[in-house]
C-alpha cells in the first residue's frame, strides 16, 4: 500500500529525515514511535506533500504509484487521510459543512460524532476554534472516519485525550481500520491498548531506528525510554 | 429660518475628518418623480435590485415594509394585522403627523458635523420612520429600500427609528442602484432611538458600483436595558464610502453590538468603523469586523470604545483579509478609558489567507481553489450578525453569491 524508500527531507533548510525506508501493505497496521522531535510529524507531512517539506531524495509510492511530486489533493484523492495533532483552526467554516463534503451526505455525519463521542453541537461551530485537546483529537478522527481513505494516518490520537475518550476513541479507530491499512503515531502508546497492530518502527533523529512487534517495542520502550533505542546495535549499523 | 438649517449652513464647506473629499455640487439634484405604487408594479429589473439588498417583494416574509425611488416614497405600509404595534411611513409624513418626532430630529447627530450632514438638511430627501409601539414584540423584519435609479444623482436620506420601552424588531434595509447608474452620491442620517428595555436589531445591505459614493451618519442611543445590534454588509465595489457609526450605551444595562461584514473590490476606498460610548452602569459593548480587500483595493477598519462609566465593558475584534498585493487595509482600534473599573480589549488581525488552513484542507481532499472558497466563505460568515434563522440564511445568501464571484 504504502512504500517509502531512501527517503531524505529538508524543512526550513534543516534536515528531518534521513534515508527513511518504510513499508506498510495492505491490511495492515503500523506504529511509529519516537521522542519528540524526532520526525515522526514531519514523515506525515511528507507522505502528504506539504510543499514546506522538501524531499532531497528517495521516493513515496502509493498503491504503486509514485506520489513524491504529486499536489496534496491528489495523495488525497488517491485515498490517504490524515488525523492531525495540531490542526489550525478556521473560522466560519463548520465542521459539519466539511463532513457533509468528506461524505457527500451519503453518511450521517452526526451518528458518526456520536461514534467518537464528539457532541453533535461540535458540527456547527467552527473547525477547531477553541477545541480542547481531546476535542480537536476526536474532530480529527471524526473527519478521518468520514474520509474513509485506504491508508488512514494518526498522529498521536491519544493525547490531550482523557482516559474515557481514549477507549472510545481507539476502539472507533480499530474498527474503522479493521481490514484497512493504517499508520499510528504514538509518543507514550496509551492507545496500544485497543488497537491491534501488526508492526511497530522507532524514529530516532530522522531515521528508523527498529522494527519489530509493537507490543515487545513499547515494553521496552516503558522500561528504558528512548535511550534504548539509541544504544541499539542495529541502529547504529551504517546505512 | 429653523435653527437647524442656520447650524446647517454653517457646516456647508466643511470636509468630513475621513474619507476622500468631495464636490456635492457635482451631482444632480434633479430626480423624476415616481408615483406610489405597490411594489410588485415595480420594474423587474429593480426588484432584482431590491432582493440582492435583502428587500423582497412577497411582504408576507416581511412585516412593512418602506420602499424609495430616488427622492420619491413610492410604497409605505405595515401588514394589517400589525396595525398599532409597528408603523412605518417617510420621514416627512412622520414630522407633520406627530409634533414629539421634531424632538428626535438632529437629537444625537450633528447637522453641523460636515458638508454631508448639512447636504441631508438643506437638500433633504426623505427617508424613513419607523416606530414599534411600547411592549410590542414584531417577528417579521420591516424592511426600508432607499433606490437610486438615475445616473449622478445625489439622494439625501434622513431616517428616524423609535422603538419604544420593552419593543422588539428586526429591521433589514437595503440601499441600492439601478444597474444603469454608474455614479452617484448617497447621503443617509439614521437616528435611532432604543428606549427601556427595547431590543433593536437593524441590518443594512448596500450594494453600489464603482463610481459612487456614499457618506451615512449613524448615531443610536440606548437607555436603560436597551439592546441595539447594528450589522453591516457591504459587497460590492464602490467608489469611496466614509462612515462611522455611534452608539451610547446611555442607560444603565445597555448593550450596543455592530457587526460589519464588508469586501473592497476593484478601486473601492472603504473608510468603515464603529463606535460604542458605554455612559451606563452596566453598558456592554461589542464590535466585530470582517473586512476584505482585493484589486486595488483601500480598506480602513476602524473601531472605537470609550469607556465612561466604572461599570462597563467592550471588546472590538477586527479581522482583515487582504486577497491581492496591491490591495491595503488599515486596521485602526482604539480605547478610551475615561475611569478607572472600565474594561475595554481589542484584537486585531490583518493577513492572507493562512498557508497552513489551505494545506489542511486540501488534506481533506480539496483542491487548492476549493480551500481558498471555503476560507473566504468562512470569513464572511453571517453567523456572526446574531440574525435569526431565516433572516440568515437571505444574508448568507447574498454573501455566498459574492464569495462565487470572488473566487
């Protein structure tokens, strides 16, 4: 579904990826984690094409198709979405206005609120003005769901989120996925606990650090930190 | 001589402080009388005029309804089942029926201000009146038209609001032109008049061309639990417009908002502002602007807040979205704080549209286009002017239309 490969990226002439090689195929769920500021934002923004994230090198192929150039809209049209962690807010267009457009009225935007537990009010204000953490979270998950792209993207669904939330929210999210392919970006793993993911990659300093069994990578993850990762033999191996 | 006619002339050289200056004497005075007719007789073409202002011709939607062709009242009347809780008939009419209306005339605007306040004494061309009756609750909106359908004329309108202790009205009026007039100079007084307890919700459209220009002197006193909204939507390019409307929060309680929604195409000078005096114990005040400017554009945004009395508090929010280079605009807020306990705030906010809301919302899938139109959309959001529902939609209506054009 998704193939990244060698890939280099530069933002404000600084270097946030390097070489990052990574694979998700269809049907399955990855995580990525990562300290803060270690890239795992900024590998999002690349798959979608934000023209501020420069790619020096390497390629994004999507269903097989090479994206790397491609405008955002058509990454998106060729089926990505994206849940973001800090999304901007945009006064006077409603969140239900857009929701209605994501599934042009053919869903009912306002069972698919109660789904992720955001009060229907929340499809008449405006998008994300002054939404709490949690709420923007779950408007971003709501407009996801409503996407219904073949690659669902989640950066840190789980925070800011309040432990209620967190279970519904990732129990929407898992089933939502449920035969989809997925990435989840999670800084502390909270929401591990109700989705099932098949693979696990640790972003270091801009590059895939390890890959292995998400279970078995976040333990140790809780039990050392990120230092583990950056002792890691493998890690260090030269690319 | 009236006395108001002496100060009048006094003020006959004087150049408004904002705005470009003017030579009134460039315009006509010469408008062809139009007999009164109900407003379905009028032209097609002018009634499509009429409703892009917001004033429709099935006055079931409307309670009454006041309709001016240049300097003449073709229609005036309220629907029979509101006979005694609301009237609405010409200025004039208004001033030789009651003789208590010359005690509101000139009450709370200067006709000594400038030479456009002095235009509206000595050239005076009716306007309306509009009265709801004391305790009286008005659900339809009354509507007012003020027509221009002759090229260059000058039209002096002079418009007189009462709305009466524990009242409560929708007021929608739209100042307009034929499609044919090019230029053109429209002066309009309005004084209104909130008493006790009355709630008064007053919406103007304007919709001009490029060559004309427009000067309204606004002032509206509110006494005591009196609530005055005052929106403004202006959307289509003009040559120059200067205005700055008033409002004392007089009585203790008293609330005054204004909401502006207004878009500088082509070589439109827009000088748009509002002022809240807050005299009253417990006076409020808000301000909201939403200013556009595209081409070559000049905007200036001004509000003004002074607070006078130790209980009281107002806030201005001014956003400006600026769609071209050669476009400007000007925010200027300010605050006055004449005692200590006032408490006055503003925002101000001047920019292009956010990179990173056009990127968001291509990431849900919309084209680059598609983003800016729904930003620019948002922007002009009629939700802000408090209307109630169907009165909004005929709002977002006229807003949407000009967002398409924009775009």
């Amino acid at each position: 579904m998704l193939k990244i490969k060698g890939l280099t990226v530069e933002t404000a002439g600084k270097k946030v990826l390097e070489n990052v090689d990574l694979e998700i195929p269809e049907g399955e769920v990855h995580v990525l984690f990562g300290p803060n500021g270690s890239g795992k934002t900024s590998l999002i923004m690349s798959i979608l094409g934000f023209p501020n994230y420069r790619v020096v090198s390497g390629e994004i192929l999507f269903k097989g198709v090479n994206i790397t150039s491609m405008p955002i809209d058509e990454r998106v049209e060729l089926g990505i979405g994206v849940a973001f962690q800090n999304p901007p807010a945009i006064r006077g267009v409603k969140l239900g206005d857009i929701l209605n457009r994501l599934t042009e009225g053919e869903v009912d935007a306002w069972k698919l609120a109660e789904s992720v537990n955001l009060p229907t009010e929340f499809l008449r204000r405006d998008l994300n003005l002054g939404f709490s953490g949690g709420e923007l979270k779950r408007s971003e998950i709501l407009q996801v769901l409503a996407q219904e792209p073949g690659l669902a993207i989640f950066d840190e669904p789980d925070s800011g989120v309040d432990v209620e939330n967190l279970e519904i929210v990732g129990k929407a999210i898992n089933s939502f996925l449920d035969g989809r392919s997925g990435l989840l970006i999670t800084h502390l793993g909270h929401i591990l606990r109700y989705i099932e993911a098949d693979e696990a990659h640790v972003l270091i300093n801009g590059s895939i650090a390890c890959s292995g069994k998400p279970i078995k990578i976040l333990s140790q993850i809780m039990k050392e930190g990120y230092r583990w990762c950056e002792r890691c033999p493998e890690a260090r191996k030269p690319r | 001589m009236p006395r108001s006619k002496e100060a009048a002339l006094r003020a006959k050289e004087r150049s408004s402080k904002l705005g470009p200056d003017l030579d009134v004497e460039s315009f006509s005075r010469d408008a062809r009388p139009w007999a009164p007719c109900p407003i379905s007789g009028l032209p097609e073409d002018i009634l499509r005029q009429a409703l892009s202002v917001g004033v429709r011709v099935d006055e079931g939607k409307r309670a009454g309804t006041y309709f001016q062709m240049d300097h003449s009242v073709v229609f005036q009347g309220v629907q029979r089942a509101l006979e005694g809780k609301t009237e609405i008939m010409s200025t004039q009419e208004a001033l030789q029926k009651y003789g208590w209306v010359g005690d509101y005339w000139w009450k709370i605007i200067d006709v000594n201000q400038d030479k456009y306040t002095t235009l509206a004494e000595l050239k005076w061309d009716q306007g309306y009146f509009i009265r709801i009756f004391e305790g009286q609750k008005v659900d339809l909106p009354l509507q007012a038209c003020l027509f221009i359908s002759k090229d260059n004329l000058n039209q002096n309108v002079h418009n007189l609001i009462v709305a009466e202790p524990n009242s409560e009205v929708q007021i929608i009026t739209g100042c307009t032109i034929h499609p044919d007039v090019k230029r053109g100079l429209h002066v309009g007084i309005t004084e209104f008049f909130v008493k006790e307890g009355a709630k008064l919700t007053f919406t103007m459209v304007h919709n001009w061309a490029q060559d004309f220009d427009v000067r309204p002197r606004t002032a509206a006193l509110l006494e005591d639990n009196a609530t005055f909204v005052n929106n403004y939507v202006c959307l289509k390019p003009v040559k120059s417009l200067q205005m700055y409307p008033v409002a004392y929060c007089k009585g203790d309680n008293s609330r005054a908002r204004f909401n502006a929604i207004f878009y500088g195409a082509g070589n439109s000078y827009l000088d748009i502002g509002s002022k809240v005096i807050l005299q009253g114990a417990g006076s409020r005040g808000e301000v909201i602007a939403r200013a556009l400017a595209s081409d070559s554009a000049q905007i200036y945004a001004r509000g003004l807040l002074v607070g006078e009395h130790e209980d009281s508090k107002a806030h201005l929010e001014c956003r400006g979205l600026l769609l071209s280079d050669d476009a400007s605009i000007h925010a200027i807020p300010e605050l006055v704080a004449r005692v200590k306990g006032t408490e006055l705030s503003h925002e101000a906010a001047v920019g292009k549209i956010a990179g990173d809301q056009i990127r968001y919302l291509m990431a849900r899938g919309f084209s680059e286009e598609e983003a800016q139109s729904l930003i620019v959309r948002g922007f002009m959001d009629a939700s802000i002017l408090g209307l109630p529902d169907a009165l909004e939609s005929e709002i977002k209506k006229i807003i949407d239309i000009t967002a398409k054009r924009i775009l």
